[in-house]
C-alpha cells in the first residue's frame, strides 16, 4: 500500500491533520518541539500507533503497517521543514537587530580612550630620571607632627619661618598637640634619615597642602624633593645632579644653570636654582637656549641641626637636598597656564592633555614619546 492509503483510513487521516496544523501554529522551535514529543515521543500519538502493530494479525500489519510508518515519515518531514523556517526567520531577525551601520567610525578601545593624567606622567618620568642616578623612592604620611613638619627641619617653635608656610591645622588632640597637613614633603626626609644608615640617596614625591589658591596655586599640590647623605656629597655633586636631571626631563641637549642665595631653615647655603630658556614666542617657553631665566627649584646643603635632629653626626657625615613643585615642571614641559585645572576632573582637558596608558615613560626611549 502507498503512503496515500492513509487517507482511506480516518481517524489517522484526522491524526494527521491536527499534527500538520500544530506544526503549522508552532511559532517557534520551542513549541515545536512539544509538537514532535506529541506526535513522535515515546508516549506520542503516532508513536502509539505503531506499537499497536505489535497486537495485529498479519494482514492487518500488511495492510497498517506501510500506511502507520508513512505516516510517521510525512510527519517527520513536516517537522523538518517547519524548523527550517523558523531558524531562517530567527537567523533574519537577529541580522536585523544586530545590523552594524558600517558607515560610523569605529569605536576606540578603551585603552586608547584612556589617558594618563599629566601629574601621574610626571612623577613617573622623575621616577625613571633619578632611578638612572641610583636614587629610591620614599614616601611618608600626608598627616604629620610639628616635629617632622617644622622643628626637625630646624623650625623652632616661634620661629618666623613657620609663617611661610599657610598650613593647614587639625583640631588637637587629647594632650593639646595639633597635627598638620604637610606643606612640603621633606618630613619624608627626616623619616628616612632617622630609619636609614647612611650613605642615604632618595627622591620623595608626594601630595603636598596650602592655604592658597590662585592661578599658580592650590590648597593641594605635589612636590618632590631628593636627599643625599654621604660622607663626601658636596655642592659640586649637587649640580651635577639638578644639570643632568634638566637635561633629561625638558629632553635637550644642554642647559645653563644658575645658583642664586636664598634663605631655608633647613640648608646652609640655601639656594634658588634657574635655569635658561627663550620665551621671546608668545605662550611658549623653550629651554637650552634663549637669555632668559626661570626660576625652577631651591636647593641646599642639609643645615648640621637637620642632622642632628634626625641622629646622624654632623661631624661625619654631610648632604644635600633640593625640592620641587611637580604641578610647576608639568606645566613648563607640557605647555599648560592654569594650574586650577590639574584638579578640575575635566575630562576633555584630560583628553587633550593626557597620556596614552600603555606609553611609559623612559630614558631610552623618550620620556614624552
């Protein structure tokens, strides 16, 4: 018998046609897979009727047997057909709502979005300067005592000098003491010559705090000073350090220096250090060359009473200290007029005057590359 003798027989005709209309209402593959667990599972429809052979004599099974199976088959092609159109229309509606407009420009990675701020930049090309000489890094706590803020550093209590600097006050403690908010970071120095044998050669960068704000100025700004003890440091080793250290940061060739009497409590001779450059462009400052000058740090041999203060022996031992402001070279390398805005958060002056992440600063391969 063919495929069509079902047809003669009605209840499965009428089988049939209910699983052809399931099929057809199944609007997805979930559903149409409960339709084929119906009709073709191990307790389905058509599935029952073929274990119904098993209970026939044999003419009915030469007779139910082709027509069953055919069946099952029509159905299975049912199935088949109908999955088909619904992965083509599931695949032509995700092409449709993943459609990419490749007329756009193409979005920018994040690590190409990113920038480094200029402040961060700087201390890492400070950092790569003076670790080539063989100077560490030190660092110490924002918060601090008047003893390492001002009388270690040969600020006497009453001293003059302490009106130099705005600083901040915190409310005192139990015993009356007041501690401060550093105003420079060279209580990181005393730390380190009280926590080190000499010979001593550190850098100490750091978050720094005023009561000033202006162009040039902020409540909060960063400095970074460097320390030698040694038993011969003199001041010839001194400006061979600040020379080669101009040289590398500003990237030229050559720089004329020039060491000027100052006054800090903390080094006897105290000195302020410029250095040269051209500002004949408007908005533009350029160094190794021009006969110009521009005062850039202060510097000193460590007064005896620092060491004292800090235990070393003054009689054996004798150094140098110099110190700047991070926020003022940036601005001198980079090109930048207001200070206030390192501290804004304004993310398309980042943008422009940011670094690329991945772009390390070093000797070698250029400090600003």
């Amino acid at each position: 018998m063919s495929d069509t003798a079902v047809t003669d027989q009605s209840p499965m005709a009428d089988l049939e046609h209910d699983i052809a209309s399931a099929v057809a209402a199944a609007g997805d593959e979930a559903a149409l897979e409960q339709v084929r667990i119906a009709a073709l599972g191990k307790k389905g429809s058509v599935s029952e009727l073929l274990k119904s052979l098993g209970g026939m004599s044999p003419d009915e099974r030469r007779v139910m047997g082709p027509a069953i199976n055919g069946q099952r088959d029509r159905v299975q092609g049912l199935l088949g057909a109908r999955r088909d159109t619904l992965k083509a229309a599931a695949l032509a509606a995700r092409l449709a709502a993943e459609t990419v407009d490749v007329t756009l420009p193409v979005r920018e990675a994040p690590a190409e979005l990113g920038r480094i701020h200029p402040i961060a930049q700087v201390m890492e090309e400070l950092t790569a300067i003076f670790a080539d000489m063989g100077f560490s890094v030190a660092e110490g706590p924002d918060i601090e005592d008047d003893f390492h803020n001002f009388t270690a550093l040969n600020f006497p209590p009453g001293h003059p000098a302490r009106e130099m600097h705005d600083t901040f006050f915190l409310p005192p403690d139990a015993s009356g003491a007041r501690k401060v908010l550093r105003t420079h970071t060279s209580p990181v120095q005393v730390r380190t010559m009280q926590a080190k044998t000499p010979p001593i050669r550190v850098i100490c960068p750091g978050r720094t705090y005023r009561c000033d704000s202006d162009q040039t100025h902020t409540p909060m700004f960063h400095q970074v000073e460097g320390l030698v003890i040694d038993k011969g440091a003199h001041l010839g080793h001194l400006k061979w350090i600040l020379e080669e250290f101009c040289k590398a940061f500003f990237e030229v060739e050559g720089v004329k220096m020039r060491f000027r009497p100052s006054f800090f409590p903390f080094t006897e001779p105290s000195m302020e250090v410029d250095i040269q450059c051209d500002r004949s462009r408007p908005g533009e400052i350029r160094f190794g060359e021009g006969t110009d000058w521009l005062e850039i740090l202060g510097c000193g041999m460590v007064h005896p009473n620092v060491l004292r203060n800090c235990g070393i022996d003054p009689d054996e031992y004798q150094g140098f200290a110099w110190g700047m402001g991070i926020d003022r070279i940036a601005m001198l390398k980079y090109g930048m007029s207001d200070l206030r805005a390192f501290f804004e958060a304004d993310v398309r002056w980042l943008s422009h005057y940011g670094f690329r992440p991945l772009d390390f600063p070093t000797l070698a391969g250029g400090l600003s590359a």
